[in-house]
C-alpha cells in the first residue's frame, strides 16, 4: 500500500495572497474616528471613544504580524515542496540514467 499524498501549492499561494488582502484592508477608517471632545459633544465619551482607537490599533497591529508570518510561511511552504519536487524528479532521473534509461531533464519530466 502506497502512500498518497499531495499539496495544492496553488492554494497555498491564494491563501498567502488572501491574508495579505484582508490585513490590507483591516486598519483602514480608524483614522477618521475625530476623538476631540467637541465632535462627540462629551469630554468623557470623546476620552473612551480615543481609548477604544488607540487599543484597536494596538489589536490590529498584533494581528497583522501574526497575519503576516502566516502569510509568509503558507508562501515558504509552496516554495518548499515545488523545490522538494523538482529535486525528487531529478534524483529520480539520475538514477534511471545510471541505469540506462531514458536521459530527460527535470524541466521536460515535469
């Protein structure tokens, strides 16, 4: 019994691209929260409305390192098993050569 396994590097890129799109797109319009007490009409509000920014911020920025390494990793990921692949491929051709077999490099067997 043969073990069956593969990896959709296709996917794993669309992944990387996807997390990269939404932390993009996370941060934006915070910006134009106004926190001066006279846009709320409450010094009091205004004060936790500027906390409730500044701890979003601090949340978001936490999120996009995490996302980010994600991202990076899904991305180091692909590049590893397309590496490991080609590799295999060509072991494989060397030694079907050794052995007299067909001479193709591991661009034309893949």
């Amino acid at each position: 019994m043969g073990i069956d396994f593969s990896a959709d590097l296709a996917a794993l890129r669309t992944a990387a691209s996807g997390i990269t799109g939404v932390l993009d797109d996370l941060g934006r319009g915070l910006d134009d929260v106004d926190c001066r007490p006279a846009a709320f009409g409450h010094d009091r509000l205004a004060s936790t409305v500027g906390e409730l920014c500044d701890r979003w911020r601090l949340g978001v920025a936490h999120l996009a390192e995490d996302g980010a390494e994600l991202a990076d990793g899904l991305s180091q990921t692909a590049v590893t098993y397309q590496q490991a692949d080609a590799t295999a491929a060509q072991v494989l051709l060397d030694a079907a050569a050794a052995l007299g077999g067909p001479t193709v490099s591991g661009q034309e067997a893949l």
